[in-house]
C-alpha cells in the first residue's frame, strides 16, 4: 500500500471529518515507528468497521486513536486468525469428505433377466 492509498482509505472512513494535514503527520508518524502503510490501515479498519465505538466526529480530524486502541487491536486480530484456522480446518474436513464420495451412475434395463430364471 502506498501512502496516497492509505490517505484514500482512512479519507474513506473519516469523511467530512478528514484532516489531510493531521494525517499526513500521523502517518509519517507511525512510519517512524516501524508501521507500514497496511498496518496503520488495518487498525483503523478494526476501529471504524469492527470495534463498534469508531465514530468519525470525533476523530479530531486524524488517526491518533490509533496509539490507543493496540490491546483491543491485537486481541482482535488474534480472534480473527483463529477464526480463519477453525474455517481452514473445515474447509479440509469437507475436500476430505468430498474426495471419498462417488457418484455412480446405473442404468436399469427392464428387461434384464438374470440366468436360470422364470
């Protein structure tokens, strides 16, 4: 992800409330910290689509909730991972499931009589 990218993505959850200035230092910010672009991204996704309390009026503008949120973040995505691996492990369990079923096709012929019979 680029930083116009991820501009446009926290624009896209900020709205009306989106401060270019602030942001633009925020993410400079988080860069310096050892955050790439996709994980400033995803928390916000995680604040404003999953946590249930993101509300862009009263964001101040920013992502600053951000240096707030990383405990709920991380049990979050911890969650989500494990969520993943329990859908991985069925998807197996039906391709299992599926690779031993046969379908067969039988054709009757009404005439058929077996031999020795009346």
């Amino acid at each position: 992800m680029t930083f116009v990218e991820a501009c446009e993505y926290i624009q896209s959850k900020l709205g009306f409330y989106y401060n270019a200035k602030k942001v633009n230092a925020q993410l400079k910010q988080f860069r310096t910290q050892g955050m790439s672009y996709d994980d400033i991204c995803e928390r916000v996704m995680y604040w404003y689509d999953y946590s249930g309390k993101g509300d862009p009026s009263k964001s101040n503008g920013g992502i600053a909730i951000i240096n707030f949120i990383e405990v709920a973040f991380q049990q979050w995505k911890k969650s989500q991972q494990q969520l993943e691996k329990k859908k991985k492990s069925l998807d197996d369990f039906k391709l299992d499931t599926n690779k031993s079923s046969k379908i067969i096709s039988v054709k009757i012929d009404r005439d058929f009589k077996l031999p020795n019979s009346t």
